[in-house]
C-alpha cells in the first residue's frame, strides 16, 4: 500500500492574490482527502508496511528552489505556477525543466510556458471562487458618496501590471462633475514607503501632468485593510468592476467580481480570457507591446517590477484608451445591459469552485 504525504511551500500567509490561492490550493486538496502539510515541518514517516511518497507542491518563484537538495527528500517534485506576459523569464526555463511537472491555472500560462521552452508535462489547475460567499445578496459596502451614482469598482495591487494610469485617465477624459458617477479603487503598495498617501500624491501628480485643472467625478481610493465582509461589499456596491490590466495570469477579482454578479470591464487578453466573455464582461481592445515601453513613459505611475517583465522577447497587452472610455460609457449608459451580463457571469461562476480545482490537483499529485 502506498500513501501519498503532501508538503506544500508557498505564501499562504500572505494577503495578496498568490497568498489567497495558495491557502484555498492546501484547503481543497484536503477536502480531497490528501494529507498535506504546510512547509517543510516534520513529517512522520514511521516504519511499517505503509510506505509513503513524498511528493513537493511548490507555489512560489522557481528561482527561489534549491532543487539539487529537494531532490533527496522527495520522491517527486511539482511547481504550481503563473504568469502574466508572452514569455517567462529565460533563467526559470532550466530550473522549471528538472521539475516533474508544472500546473498552471488557465489555457493562457499553458500556452505561454511551451513557448518558453518548457518541456515537462503541464496541467491546468484552475483557481475557482466560493459562489456561496461571493454573491448578489452581499451588504453592499457602506459608501454614502455612491448613493444615486452608477458605480465603477476596481480592485488591485498599485503596480504597473495593472495599469492604474489608464484606468483612471479614462476615467477623468470621459466623466464630468455633472455625471452622476463613482469610481471606487481598492489598491495598496507593495513597500513600507508606498501608503496611501503616497498612493494619493502620485494619482494626484499624474492629473496635474495631464493638465487637468477643472473639477472631474469623483473618485474614491481605499488603501486601508478590508475585513472579508468589506470586500465582498465593496463588489455588490460596484455597478460594474473595471480594470484594463496589461496581464493577467488569471485575475481572481474578476473571478470574485463575477460570482457577485457584477460584470467586468477588462482588457480581452491574458489568463482571464477563460471565463471572461461577452456574455459577462466588456472586453477592451489592445496591441502586445513590450512592457518597457510603457514603463519608461511619462504616464508610469506605479511600481514596475522591471525585474520581472523586462526581459527580451517579453509582451503584454496595452489596452487602446479609446476601448476602455467606450466601454465604460457603454456600461453608464446601460445600466440593464451591466444586469445583464452580472446574471450570466453569476451563472457561470458556479462551475468554478474551489473544490473542482482540489480535483484536479489531486489527480496531478497521484500520478507516478
């Protein structure tokens, strides 16, 4: 008889969309029925006619493994990563190639790892959303500002990736004070330095250096921590959620944003295109542009991570401000059609749960 021991290395304790998946990956997988361990805390492996496989679930980086030494202590090693532009960085190539396999949680990061130049298996483990805690009926968060305003929501990390100046210069060009509209980000900093004053003075810039003096719609940044209750409140308060991301390896707001029947304005590119569809979102229109360019434009405003997504032969999307002001404008203007398409993404968030992703993790995990 053999049994399977699980040890799994990766930031569950962190609040950022990794860290979310990594503890809702190690909660699946035990509902699965697979003994797992977080990190590398002793495991007992006692004598007997039970023998165990010691298999490694890695959730971070791959440059961060020594995996010469892993390779004593398990009998097989599997990365679980993501990734957000056409090409992986070309040092995680090797490194990836002596796992025993890879998984990756949409057709997207496939696709983008064979063109790399990995050659082990790939399997798709797809993130999912709790339906049953993300829904319609959520309390919407209490925001007297947004009482009688058509509401725009966005939630993400203020880096570049995710394109924060575009959103909110598409924001400011299209809307006036007289629109009875709001924009609601959710965002944070990734250093001690970036606080939400920090945040607030660089929006504040980038408006000045637009040259933008009279008075626009207003917008609200939320840059303090959320309870889980908050959050979900915050995607029932949206009329709709906006974020034109340059890429994404899946995009789990949008996930979230969906399984509350909102609907999604987002760039028609990147790992989210599994689910994102017409039926449930407005897709902006993009060209694939080296990410350098739009970091060294004077539009930058946030953290680049140029480390990451610098490399040769890397793109991303850049989203055509003129889609994303359309769209928006759209969504405005068809308050029913924003109903719409929040029921149907609703609907299809049902099949995205957490526990079909245990699933199929399970199933990589069990294989020789």
């Amino acid at each position: 008889m053999v049994n399977i021991q699980v040890v799994w290395k990766g930031p569950i304790k962190r609040t950022s969309g990794l860290g979310i998946a990594s503890r809702e990956y190690v909660s699946a997988l035990r509902r699965q029925g697979v003994n797992v361990k977080v990190d590398d805390s002793p495991v007992d492996l006692k004598k007997g006619t039970i023998k165990k496989r010691r298999v490694l679930i890695y959730h971070q980086l791959p440059s961060k493994l020594n995996i010469a030494r892993e390779r004593k202590r398990y009998d097989r090693m599997i990365l679980n990563t993501v990734w957000e532009t056409t090409r992986i960085p070309r040092s995680w190539v090797p490194k990836i190639n002596k796992f025993d396999a890879v998984c990756v949680p949409t057709t997207f990061n496939k696709s983008v790892l064979r063109q790399s130049g990995v050659k082990i298996p790939i399997f798709i483990v797809p993130h999912g959303v709790h339906s049953e805690k993300f829904k319609p009926g959520n309390k919407k968060y209490d925001l007297p500002i947004a009482k009688g305003r058509f509401v725009f929501v966005s939630v993400f990390g203020f880096q570049h990736r995710k394109n924060p100046e575009t959103l909110l210069r598409a924001y400011w060009e299209q809307f006036s004070a007289a629109d009875k509209v709001l924009l609601v980000i959710k965002t944070n900093g990734y250093a001690r330095h970036e606080t939400g004053q920090w945040i607030r003075n660089r929006i504040e810039n980038y408006k000045k250096r637009l040259g933008i003096r009279k008075k626009t719609a207003p917008i609200v940044i939320i840059t303090q921590f959320m309870s889980p209750s908050q959050l979900k409140g915050l995607y029932t308060l949206g009329d709709v959620f906006v974020l034109p991301t340059r890429g994404e390896g899946v995009g789990l707001p949008f996930l979230e944003s969906l399984s509350s029947g909102v609907p999604v304005i987002a760039t028609g590119w990147g790992g989210h295109m599994d689910y994102l569809k017409d039926g449930n979102s407005f897709l902006v229109k993009y060209k694939l542009k080296s990410p350098q360019i739009s970091m060294n434009s004077r539009h930058a405003i946030a953290r680049t991570f140029r480390s990451l997504f610098s490399g040769n032969g890397q793109m991303w999307a850049e989203p055509y401000l003129s889609s994303l002001k359309s769209k928006m404008s759209l969504a405005y203007r068809h308050p029913d059609l924003c109903k719409k398409k929040g029921r149907q993404g609703r609907l299809n968030m049902k099949k995205y749960s957490w526990n079909r992703a245990g699933a199929a993790l399970k199933k990589v995990v069990e294989m020789k």
